[in-house]
C-alpha cells in the first residue's frame, strides 16, 4: 500500500521547508562578501518587483485550497483537476514565478544570497517539468493549456488571448 497522496504532499511540504531552512542556515554561516546594493530609483524599482512578486504568488494560492496544497486534508477530487482560473490564465507556475521574481528582485545581494537564489530557482524549474509531466499524465486536457500558457512569464500573446 503506497502513501496517500495528502501524506506525501505534507511530507513534502514539511521537507521542503526543513531543507531550505537548513540550505538559508549554510549558506548565511559562511563567510560572506556583498555584491551589489542599490539606491533611488533602483533600489525602489527593485521593491516594486519583489512587491509584484509576492502578489503574484499570493494571487496562485487563492484558487486552489491551501489545506489541500499543503497536504493537510484530503482532495475531494481524484486526481487534483488543474487550475485554470484567475492567475493561472496567464501563468502555468505562477507560485514559482512570484517567488522568483521575489528573490532575482533583491535589491540588495551578497554572494551567498545570490547562490540561495540561483539553486532555489534552478530547483524551481526543474520542479515545474517534474510537476508537468504529472499533470500531462492525469489531464489530457494539460497538454493544450501547456501550449497556449507561458510557464514563468506573461506574453503579450497570452495576455490577449485569456
């Protein structure tokens, strides 16, 4: 008997934190060397990215069910359907695409902060193919939304058609 899909998600979800609390732990107890900081209008252009960020990722969570996402109840449906509605119109990954955004958008990095960001994105990316080939396998349907929607970036095309 294999593991209950809400386990393996909340097992996933509590090891994914753990992970990156102990990768952030590492990576600041290292001797560490500034790489850039900005001021004015950079620095305030930044902070509105990293803003965008956020609101982006925030927008990803409000149509699916946290608790469901989180692994801490069970989905009423099986398999998850796939959301196609308010963000995810115009984004594939749209939590990965804010939280990106949240971390490239520093306006502020030192070196080490710039290598957190760089494995936490690259993890991203490839988490997205792992999850999209999940969702290619349960929804037919996956494969024509995969074709008209941008993974991680807005187009224009994409805007428009929505």
């Amino acid at each position: 008997m294999g593991m209950q899909v809400h386990h393996y998600r909340l097992l996933y979800s509590v090891l994914g934190l753990l992970t990156t609390l102990g990768w952030l732990w590492f990576i600041y107890s290292l001797e560490n060397t500034q790489l850039y900081a900005t001021s004015g209008f950079t620095f305030w252009l930044l902070i509105a990215a990293q803003l965008l960020g956020a609101v982006i990722a925030f927008a990803a969570l409000l149509p699916i069910d946290g608790a469901v996402f989180l692994g801490l109840k069970k989905s009423e449906f099986s398999p998850d359907p796939f959301v196609v509605s308010g963000i995810y119109n115009y984004l594939r990954h749209p939590m990965y695409a804010g939280l990106m955004l949240f971390l490239l958008a520093s306006p502020e990095q030192s070196y080490n902060g710039l290598a957190f960001t760089l494995v936490v994105s690259a993890y991203m990316v490839y988490g997205s193919k792992l999850e999209e080939k999940r969702l290619l396998a349960e929804h037919p349907d996956y494969l024509q939304y995969q074709q008209e929607v941008p993974a991680f970036v807005p187009t224009l095309k994409s805007l428009k058609k929505r």
